[in-house]
C-alpha cells in the first residue's frame, strides 16, 4: 500500500515534471521567435536609415539645391553687374 502510494507521487511528480519542461521548450520559442522578429525589423530599420542619410546628403548637395532653383522654381543666375554685394 504504501509502496502504491509511492509509486502515485512519484508519477505525479515525474508528469508534472514533464509538463513543466514542455512548457519551458514552448516558451523559449516563442521567445525566439519574437527576438527573430525584432531582428528582421532593426535590420529595415537600418536600411531605411541609410536610405534616408543618402537622401539627405542627395537633398544637400550644392548642385541639388541649384538644380531644383532651375528647374522648379524657373530661378536664373543674374548678370554680374546686376549682383549687389552689401558689407556687414
């Protein structure tokens, strides 16, 4: 009789085990999963984030800034006697 008893509480303790240790392999996957995810997000961040400091330099750039003038704005270079310089 006692040795039935035994046997149920080790069994028991041997099921909870086990089920314990499913759970933990379940988890640590999703834990997994979701780190896999935010890895795939930073990396189109990064991307993005270089597009966007290519653009930028792109938008900077002396040539862009005249070239929109130009072509946008219809702006002209005035004749030289027409610039008027004025001193600090």
């Amino acid at each position: 009789m006692l040795t039935n008893r035994l046997l149920s509480v080790v069994g028991i303790v041997l099921l909870l085990s086990a089920l314990a240790v499913i759970y933990s392999k379940y988890y640590s996957r999703l834990v997994f999963l979701e780190i896999q995810k935010q890895e795939r997000a930073l990396d189109q961040y990064e991307v993005e984030w270089g597009q966007m400091q290519l653009e930028q330099m792109m938008l900077v750039e002396q040539n862009r800034v005249e070239l929109v003038a130009k072509e946008k704005l219809k702006l002209v270079m005035p004749i030289r006697e027409k610039i008027i310089y004025i001193k600090p």
